[in-house]
C-alpha cells in the first residue's frame, strides 16, 4: 500500500519480523519489484528491528487478537482501516515524541516546518 499511494525514496528500508510470510520468496519479489532492501533481524535478537516488532504488537493486541475474520479479505480490509485511520492517524508514540506516525511524515514532507522545529 505505501508504495502504492506514495512515491518511495530510492534508499527506502522494509522492517520485518522473521515471520514465513515476510521471508517467503514471493514476498521477496515484490519488494524487489518495489526497489525496496528488506530488513530482517536475526533470530532471537529482537534490537535490529525493534520499531517493526513494536508496530506488529501494537496491531496484534489492539486490533487482530481482539477481532475475528469470517474471511481472509475481511480482515485484509480490517487491518488496512486499522493502519490508515487509527494507528497512523490518532495513536500518539512515545519514540516519536508523542506524536501521531501522520504528523511526523507531515513535519517531514515541509522542510520548512522541519527547520523551524
């Protein structure tokens, strides 16, 4: 989706857990078809990725271990809604000084603002 809606920075990094579905070949195509590197923390080791464990905590015990899916592409919707609109948008973080991911990419995108802050 991110490369979908947005143009990505030619050194653009994809966090992941060591999870089948981020280590299976297929997926490693697409984000080759993306130019997009992947990273992968060792096994065990969970400081190489931490902001991306973080992220798939946060998703797991606010939103999937709380819903059941009657079907894949209900919780494919779900979970895209839950990224777009909540956690994004409203859910404030700590490591990012208590605000939203959206404010950050704003405050990014305007290096005006930036270099006033």
């Amino acid at each position: 989706m991110a490369a979908r809606n947005h143009s990505l920075a030619g050194v653009a990094v994809f966090h992941s857990d060591r999870g089948s579905n981020y280590t299976f070949s297929q997926f490693a195509g697409t984000l080759r078809r993306h130019h997009l590197r992947q990273s992968v923390g060792r096994t065990g080791i969970c400081y190489g990725n931490a902001m991306a464990e973080s992220f798939f905590a946060a998703l797991k015990n606010e939103r999937v271990h709380r819903t059941k899916y009657p079907t894949r592409e209900h919780a494919y919707r779900d979970i895209a809604l839950y990224i777009e609109f909540w956690y994004n948008t409203r859910r404030r973080h700590s490591g990012l000084q208590y605000q939203t991911p959206q404010q950050v990419h704003d405050e990014w995108m305007n290096p005006a603002r930036r270099s006033v802050n």
